[in-house]
C-alpha cells in the first residue's frame, strides 16, 4: 500500500531515459574531461576555467596525504586491521578524524574571510583593517585564527605554490589579499603565526567561489585519494590485527564489589 | 507533488498516538526492567527468562571493554582526536574497526554452530563427531576455526564464567556442547587452541536462540558501552591532535619528474 | 627499529596477566551483574545504587527505538541496502545521524541544567529564578532551549515514567528541578513547550552525576540496541538495493559544453 | 615513560623537514599537475601517460554521482539531516552503503577478470574460452557474474564511452577483451545481460594495472565528489531532520507483559 511521499528535491544530478545528467551537463560528454572539472561543476553549478581547474587541482593534491601517522589515515588502517569485510568502512573511519582540528580548519578559515571581506564593504574600510579587527577579536576572546600557525615553526611550501599560482592565473582576490594582511596583522599583534594549509587552501577557494563548508567538503575529496592508498596498502602489506598500540592504565587499583 | 512510495515495514518498533511500542509491549512497561530485557526482546521478539537475561549480562558485559589500544578503542580515540565535533562520530570510527578480525569471530563461530547441530540431527551422528568433522574440514581446506585460539596461550576467565552461569540456569545446550567438543577436537587433531570469548559468546548466543548475525551485534551492543566510556575520557581528559602514530617510509627515494 | 612511544593513558579499562579490569573491577565479578551495572561503572567510576541502575535502564529503554523511519533507524537500513559485507557499518551510518538535532538535544540541555544550577548557586537565587533566566536568554538571543518541545505537540509519555521513578528512587534533584522550572517559565513567557525526552533524559542523567557529553553518549548506547535489531532485520528480511528514495530534479535543464 | 613500538611501514607518503613526498615525488611539483594523476600515483607508484589519465578521468566523472536517491547519497543526507554538527559523519555515511550490491561489484569483476586471464595464459587457451568458462562456472553455482546485468533492460551510455577512449588511447587490453566475451558468452548461455558501469571501470582499472580493491576505492573516488556536493546541498537547502520515511508495522499486536 504505497504512501504519497515528497520527493527529495535536488538541482545536482539526475538520471532520466535519456541519460545521466550532473548540472545539466550530459555525464558522457563530462567524461572526456578533467575529472576536477566534475568536482568544480558539482559543487559550483559551472564548469571551470582553465586556471580556475589548476588552482582546484593544486588543492586537492595538496591535501590528498602527507603521511600514514595523521589521525585520518592511521583511524582507516586500524579499521583495517580489525575489519577486513569492507573497503568503505576503512575510508569512513578514516573521514571521521576529519574536523575543526585535523583537516577541517579551513572551514572556519574561510568563515573568518567571509566575514572580514563583508565588513570591508559594509564599513568602507581596507582588507587590511579588517583583518587586524580579527585579529583583535581574536585576542579578546581568547580564540585561535583558523588557518594561521604550524606545530613545527616553519613555513609550508604548499603555501607558497598555492599563492604563486592564484597570481599567475588571476584567481587571486579578496581571499588571498585577507589572509595575508591576517598573517601580516598577527604577527604584529600576537607573535609570528605563519599561514597554513588550512589557511591557504581557505584563501584560494573563497576567490574561486566556495563556500565556506567547501573547506572540510574539497580537504575531503583530496584526502580521499590518500585514504584509498593507504587502506590499499593495509590490505596487501600488512597482516589483520598487527597494530597494538601502548596504553598505560592510571586508574583505580583493583578492588572488589562490596 | 507527492509520489507514492512503498512504505518500510518492520516488525520491531512503531509509535503512533497511543504511545511508542516495541515488538507490540508498550515502551513505559519496558522501562519498569532491565535494558537487557529489552536488547533481548529487539532481537528475539519476545521477553527472557531470569536466567536467559543473566546470560545476556554476562556476555554484554564480558564484550564491553578490556583496554583502550584495542582497534576498535584506538579508533574511536583517533577520531576524537581529530574531530571534535561529533561524539557520534568517534564511536562509529570505533565500530568501524569491528570486523570478523576484530570482536566479529562470534558471527562465524556461531553458523559453524549451526551447522554442526544441523549435520549432526540431519546425519544421525553426535555432536562430538559433528565436531571432528569441523574440525578435519578447516584441517583440508586450512581455515581457522572461528571462536577458537588465542594469541596468548592462556585461558580467558570469562569464558569458565560463561559456561557456569549456563549451566547453573539450565540454559547450556547444543552451543555450549558443540564448541567444547570442538576445542577437543582440535586439541587431537591440530594443538591446543582454547576456547576464546568470541566462541564462549557464540555457543552462549546459539543456545538463547539468536541468529549467526547476532554474533556481532551484540558484541557491538556491548562494546559501545566502552566506546562511549573511551570517547568521554578522550574529550575530557586530552587535547584534540594529542596523537602521533609513528611511521616508517620505505618506498620510492626522492625523485623528480621528468 | 622500534621508537619510543608515549603510552596512551586511560583510567577505564586494562588487561593483564591477572585478568581484565573495568574501572579495578575484575570483569569476572562484573559479568555477574546486570549490563546496566558496567555502563554506568564506566561512565562514572563507581557502580550504581539499586534506584540509580533502575533509572538508568529507564533512560536505556525509553531511547532504544521508536521506528525505522528515523535518521539514525534509516541510514543504518540503507547502509545494509548497499553494503552487505559488514553489519557493524550498517550500525556506524546509522550512529552517524545522531547530532544535535537527532537524538543529542540531551547533551545541550545538560549544559544549560549545568549552567543554571551553577547561576543559582553563584548569585544565591531559586533554581526557578535561574530557569526563569535562561528562558530570558533564548528569547533574547531567539535561540531554542534544547530539551523542549514536540513535533506533534502532545506529551511523551516517557517524561513521566522517568520523573516518577527518579522521585520514588529519591534520584530526582536539581536536574529535575531545573527541567521542570524551564517548562513551566517557557509556557509562561513563551508558549507551552512540553518537555520531550532529551530533556527528561538530561534532567535524569545530571541527577545521575554524569557530565553533559552522556546526554548524547547514553543516548548512543541505548539506540545502539534498536539500531542492531534493524539491521538484523533488514538483512533476515529484504533483499540488497531495495530502497529507493523518490527524487525530483530541480536544477539546471539540459545544457550542452560550449 | 615511553614505551618502544615497532613503527607503521608505508610506501605511500611522508613528510620531513625537507618537505612532503608522495611515492617519492615532492607535492610541490604534483601540485602543478591534474589531481588524477596523483590519483593514479598514490594507488599505481607511478606517474599516469597522458591517455592512462584521461581514462582515470572518464572512471572517476562516470561514477561520481547519478542522483540523491541512490543509498550513498541518501544515506549521506539522513546523517546530514539529523547530525550537523560534523560534514564528514555524513560523508562517511553516505560511504558506509557502498558494498559489493551498490557501486562496490568491481572488485568481484576485476578478480574475475584476473582470474580468467590468468586461466587462460595458464591453460594456453583464449580469453573467449576463459570467459565462457568462467559463465558455466556461475552458471552452475547458481552465482551472479559481478559487472552484468541492469536493473534497467538498457545499455549504460558511460560503457561505451569508457571503451570507445580506451581503444583511441591504447589502453584496451585484456581487461576489455574478457568482459566483452563475458558479455558475449553470456548472452549465448543466460540471457542479454549488458555489461554496466561496474563491468566497464573493472575492465578499465584492470588494463591500467590496478589491483581488484581498486574497483571499490577508486569508485569511492569519484562518488565523494558527488557525496560532498549532495552533503552541502543538504545544509544549505534543507532544514534539520526535514526527512520522514515512511514506515509500516506489520509485527506483534499490542500485548501486555504478564
């Protein structure tokens, strides 16, 4: 006895008799193409230009892994060394360790640019005072700047490409221009806080049009391909159940139910 | 516009005007006893006994935790690492990592049972020799029996502890006496492979009546009592990005594309 | 070559060659009590008084299920549509829509309980002068007061299975206090919002001693049971692939690549 | 007190003070290249040829979405629609439902498709009669061929595509040559059982050297470019747990515990 539901409604992709659709754009004319084109389409509704693709493929390469220790990758292999049955429940697993703290910083990072580049036009004032009203706040409130800062106090060399990239191609706008005027103003009024990832990767997709969530969602679609790599590797390499890792108990001493 | 859809039917939990009910008792009811009554009734569809519940117990506890560097417990802490966000999502991480390596053998272990018993009225023959036949099968085919071996070569104590309480409430029956006459068997034949919880929960699990699946779920039922108890401790007690797994490369040297 | 690791410490749960120990409770000496026993040692570091165990089987049972048309009950079904390789990532997917707004308002209205407690204490004012306020605040801010508040607006029934029981069992304190102020301040400055069962749930657990992040945690254990016996029957009882979610595409018609 | 463990091996990535090395190659210089070859990187340890990457391309485009109502995506938006506390939960849930039945038959295809060729260098016979083997042998145990078959009687545009490129860039190799017999014999044995996207990217990922895994991580690939943009649709478009399944009891009467 069928029950009248509402369809869920999406403007993303279709499939019809007539074929598969993403974005209006037929999937077999989609496939002759870059596969970052599919991943811009989708997500801004248009198809890149040719800078716009390279900038988005310096991003996911960027992302996509820098070793088997952080919390992403080594959360897959241990899902891979007690679960074998399932491929995607490695990846998952792995995806769960992303967030504000690992991997997901350029989420609040392209937050803080909306914010500053929308009260430069409202009050009229430069990217660069808005930036250092930021950092002020930041101060105040005791908060971090998601996007600034690195364990190790060197400079990231992903940075650098990023930038010189978006310049290159003209990508470079009010994200780039925020960002570094709130690593500029940091420094002045905190102490030396280097750009990171986060922060560049969070510059260079608000000038290419994303929103804010596209700062998890895009790090996601990079690290993916780490992930996949990595699990790969787990599987063929390495025997179920040989990660032990080292615990020590500082509890209650033993003691009985009373 | 609405389009009809064919509703989900189930058979465990509905609520409509007159309350919430599952398996058709009232939910306020159940909640006057014990959670276990009910995680016994969601599965098998009716209420237990005094000794069936003290079995479930028994087993869920047995299964809740034994040490935070397991791969599900590591897992979860990873996530919670990396991700502060979401304290469901620390715990799925920590299921993710349970598997037929990992606190999932239970769910072999028990349609070994199953088929055991089957060949064993089918065929007219003991359970002993059901056994041995099992037993001399994963000898051909060099399979591991599912519920049997330790890594350390001791007994577990809850597995003595199992068996009494099973046969103190009268609920012992063809599970408990199929993996016992099975780990003689493979005493004979193979070496001495004691039985483990995993196997001491399956035959627990076949005699109250649950399906090979069963071997994981409730595992996981139990499990996540300590799950949740590992992410409370990780969010309370550790900075987000405490954790460094360290690694080794030993692939490709530097090289440069040429 | 191995490295020298910094052992993750715990203070819930080891192993060693004396056995294993939850919270310096041999596990053997646990499994002879009722699961309920060990959710609440491992949360709270001490077991539970007889009134203190009944509530929280309460709490338990009232959150197990109440359909599989909810987020949590579905996404685990459709997992196990796609995926039939492994049950606990069905359990994990349907985990993973426990937020905020499924199943975790609890852990909000902990915080407020915490909070306002703590105001009345600190400024020497009536627990219903520290609601009275809090309800103030959410007008003010135009933010909900998590833990109140029905769909269809009538009374769960759950609410006052759990109070009864909290005051028979001499449970009931400030939590309950405090919740119940909230509802009466809210329909007197608001509109009649009837508390629903996250904020019963969070009123018991506060009483109980645990922190705010169990409203989810606890919230997690016990749908954990529903969410297993779904599963079990999605996979007994339908065939992979038979969910399909009606979809209408609203987006761009079809275009062609220029 | 640091305790000695042994260091995860990876031939994958690493990062030191002198930068971050994917299988060797400094991301800096990848990050000037498409995201498909680090795709084919990370998972190939080599650099793809121009007609390799546009193939990875046309893989990875062909499956990353076809609509919101498949059970990656739907699944993904339940998490969303209860849990938005966290991207990558709903992410990870939308993975969770990709198996062997939704998107995951190319690895049981491209184990096939090993298998048979390694048949037929073995037994010196042609892939032809490998193939038509390898449908007696489904045949007669009553198996279903992974990479055959549409639930709709219609041919898949995207596998015509996908093997149209392969021959223009000379990357058809034996992979393409078995599912084609496949298909043939098939056809001759069974029934018209047109070869699906599943049975094209195993043919595809096999003539590129990928391992079976590879038929669900690289599917997993694609389809995250779809997840994420279904995911941020779902934010940004749709209130909190706006989504009703429905549902139909059909089990036990209202019954009393006696």
């Amino acid at each position: 006895m069928p029950i009248p539901m509402e369809p869920w409604r999406t403007a993303i992709a279709h499939s019809d008799q007539t074929g598969i659709w993403l974005r209006g754009y037929d999937i077999t004319a989609l496939m002759a193409r870059p596969f970052t084109d599919t991943v811009f389409l989708l997500h801004r509704g248009r198809l890149p230009g040719e800078g716009e693709r390279q900038l988005l493929d310096a991003v996911l390469v960027g992302v996509s892994d820098h070793g088997a220790g952080a919390p992403s990758c080594a959360a897959a292999r241990l899902a891979a060394s007690g679960n074998r049955q399932s491929l995607s429940a490695a990846i998952a697993a792995g995806l769960l360790a992303i967030g504000d703290e690992h991997g997901g910083a350029g989420e609040g990072c392209m937050a803080l640019i909306r914010e500053g580049v929308e009260e430069s036009r409202r009050d009229g004032i430069a990217i660069e005072d808005a930036a250092a009203r930021a950092v002020e706040r930041a101060v105040q409130s005791r908060t971090r700047l998601p996007g600034l800062g690195h364990r190790v106090h060197t400079t990231d060399p992903r940075v650098k490409v990023l930038f010189d990239l978006a310049r290159q191609h003209g990508v470079a706008g009010d994200g780039v221009a925020f960002v570094s005027a709130l690593e500029r103003a940091a420094a002045g009024r905190i102490k030396t806080l280097p750009l990171n990832i986060d922060g560049a990767l969070a510059a260079i997709l608000h000038d290419l049009g994303f929103d804010p969530p596209a700062g998890k969602l895009i790090f996601i679609v990079g690290r993916v391909a780490g992930l996949t790599a990595e699990v790969a590797e787990e599987y063929a390499r390495e025997k179920p159940m040989r990660i032990r890792i080292p615990v020590q108990y500082d509890g209650e001493p033993p003691r009985t139910i009373e």
